[in-house]
C-alpha cells in the first residue's frame, strides 16, 4: 500500500512495526465485530507531528474568492486624464515647453569651480549647461549635486583645499571617480523631438532636468538651446491641458505617491554639512526640518548648499540650519504641503499657480507624514497603467 503522507488525526500504536500494519479493515483481539476499525495509519514521519492538517480540511472544495477587477467610473475617469495627459506629450515637443523669452547662461569647462558658484548667485540660478570649447560640444550640466560631490571631496580630503580651490569644472568627473560616486549620465534631447520622449529619458536616469541640444545636419556642430526642467513641463500640462488634469481625482493616499517611510529629517540646530551627508546617504535632494514634535518648520534643499560655499568659503558648512535658510532669495517661492486627502488635480492646480518642486505631506497638527516630489507625480502620469514602458530613445 502507497503510504500517504496526509495521516489521519490518530497516531499509530507504537507497538505495531510497519511491517505487521494491516492493509484491510480487521477486528479487534476480541472478534466483536461492531469494534471494527479502519486501517492503522502510518507511522509519522519527522516534521509531521501534530498539530496538522487534517485530511477533511483540504479536501472539502474552497469556495472561490474573485476579486472584482471591473474599474469604477472613478478609475475610467482618472485613466482617461492619463491617457489624455500622455497623448498631449507625445504631440508637443520639448521646444514648446520654453517661454517666449528665456536667458540661457552657459559655462565653460575650463571656468574654475569657485567662479561658476559667484556666477550662478548673481544670475539666480542654480543650474547651467556646460560647454567644451576645445571640441566644440555639449558637455553635460553643472547642478548643486556637482557642488556636493565638491563638498563630499574637501570633507574627504580636508589637506587638499588649496587643490580644491583650483579645480575646474572640466574636474568634475576625475572628483566623483575620487569619492567613489556613480557618474551621472549625461543626457540631452533634441528640441524637436516629442516632450514624451523628453520626459522618458529624464526618469529613466532620474535627471530633474535635461538640457535641449540642437546639431547641425551639416557641419554636426552642437548649440545647446535651453533646460528643460520637471517643474516646467508639469506646468506645461497643468496650464494646457486642464481639460485631462481635471480627471485626474483619486486622493494622493489611494495612489500611492510619495515617500512615507524612513524619512530624513533635521532640525534648524542640524548643521549643514550634517544635512548634506543625510542627502548623500540616502541620495536624496531635500531634508524637511522639524521640531521635537516632529512638527514641519521648513525645508532644507540642495539648492540652500550653493550660497553656504560662496567665494569656496568651505568653512561655513558647520553653520546651522536655520543661518543657512536665513540667506535665501527675497523672491524665494516658499514651501508647499498638502494633506494626502487631498487629489492630484488639486496638485496640479497648485502647479499651475505657484512654482512649487515638491510637497509635504502634513496632518492636521502639521506633523511631517511624507513627501511628493515632482519626479513621483511624472512618473505616475507616463507610467501607471501602462503595459509597455520602453520608448525609443
């Protein structure tokens, strides 16, 4: 007899060896026959002790537990917005995104690191793209994460800052190799080509913005036109196409978007140079500042670096928090916080009115709950629902 593994709830008598175990009913040493009995199970394998299943549970039929996958009106409504959203962007170009009138400061790659920075403050801005003028090409763009990874290299090397103070920007490559940091790649997309393609490239390498670089069919020599950034494209959509935005209803909660968890925090009593290596550590481009309540008082960017090392005065990153926040712009925008009840077309309505980067997402009590950046929302707008996520590049 085939011994199954599924025994009975009983155990078997010790005393019978497997051999001697009966292979059809048979009566007990009494001969009653109403003490009939079944056979005697098997011997227990290891592991198979009770408790266990028993045979009645897994036999009897499960009923059957279908999910009802049919979409609300809810869930058509917002795919339609997606769908809309989606068919606007592979219809427009990048070169629709630029205003009418735009300045663009491009730098070169033999300017030294310590003069790009005055540059970029009294221009207010707070990136550029670079320009190789031996070879007459696009060379990439110059961000606070270059500043960074400047800063992460002088607390590495604190012996080197006269070295420091004499590298160019055409040394950024040789101080990420230094720090043991991951290039970025260096993307570019041509203005023509459609604002969706644009937008595909700059989450697959994370980039919050891309520059735009026209070549010429016949010499092959490159003009970089402008930048592009997330912000701008997702006001871009806000402003043209409310009619998609409008449909776009689900609460922030229900999709999902934002982090939420192991949140990065300081306070204005944090220094700098402490809330830098919080961005590094966990590759991030803002801190929210609390208080001991864990209530939101500000917000620290990596924008906020650039006027701490002004001049290469890298000194000054042992300074506080709350001094480093004291020397922003007049003009600087604010932070944004929401509720995650509320939905993503009141987010792009704030977008559409406001020049906003990210949002914090608050309780009732202004407790910090969690963050949206704008790479969430693009994200979720190109790629939710969506089968086939390549694109030709």
């Amino acid at each position: 007899m085939e011994e199954d593994a599924r025994a009975p709830a009983e155990k078997a008598d010790p005393s019978t060896s497997a051999a001697s175990l009966p292979t059809a009913p048979a009566a007990t040493a009494g001969g009653n026959s109403s003490d009939v009995q079944g056979p005697l199970p098997p011997p227990l394998r290891p592991g198979h002790e009770l408790p266990f299943v028993a045979p009645s549970s897994y036999l009897r039929p499960k009923p059957t537990v279908r999910a009802d996958k049919t979409p609300s009106p809810l869930d058509k409504e917002q795919m339609q917005g997606l769908r809309g959203i989606r068919e606007f962007l592979k219809v427009r170009t990048s070169y629709d995104v630029l205003p009418l009138s735009f300045r663009l400061v491009v730098l070169d790659n033999d300017l030294l690191i310590k003069k790009s920075l005055n540059i970029l403050i009294q221009n207010g801005i707070v990136s550029a793209p670079l320009w190789d003028s031996r070879n007459s090409t696009f060379a990439g763009l110059l961000t606070s994460t270059d500043y960074i990874n400047v800063i992460q290299y002088y607390c590495q090397f604190p012996d080197q800052l006269n070295q420091v103070d004499r590298f160019r920007l055409s040394n950024l490559r040789d101080i990420e190799k230094a720090i043991g940091v991951v290039p970025l790649e260096t993307i570019s997309v041509h203005p023509m080509r459609p604002l969706y393609e644009a937008c595909r490239r700059m989450l697959k390498t994370r980039a919050r913005r891309i520059p735009l670089v026209d070549t010429d069919d016949e010499t092959g020599r490159q003009t970089v036109v402008s930048v592009i950034t997330q912000y701008r494209i997702l006001k871009f959509i806000a402003v043209n196409n409310e009619q998609h935005t409008m449909l776009l209803k689900k609460p922030l909660k229900e999709l999902n978007l934002g982090t939420y968890s192991n949140l990065a925090t300081a306070t204005m009593s944090s220094s700098v140079l402490d809330v830098i290596h919080l961005m590094v550590k966990h590759n991030i481009s803002a801190v929210p500042i609390i208080d001991q309540e864990y209530k939101l008082l500000n917000l620290f960017e990596a924008v906020d670096v650039i006027p701490c090392i002004k001049g290469g005065v890298y000194d000054e990153l042992s300074a506080t928090v709350g001094d480093a926040i004291s020397k922003r712009a007049e003009d600087f925008p604010g932070i944004y916080t929401c509720s995650d009840e509320d939905r993503l077309d009141s987010v792009f309505d704030t977008i559409r009115k406001s020049r906003v980067h990210r949002l914090i997402i608050i309780d009732d009590d202004t407790r910090l709950k969690g963050i949206i950046s704008l790479s969430d929302v693009l994200k979720y707008v190109l790629l939710y629902g969506e089968e086939d996520d390549n694109i030709r590049a």
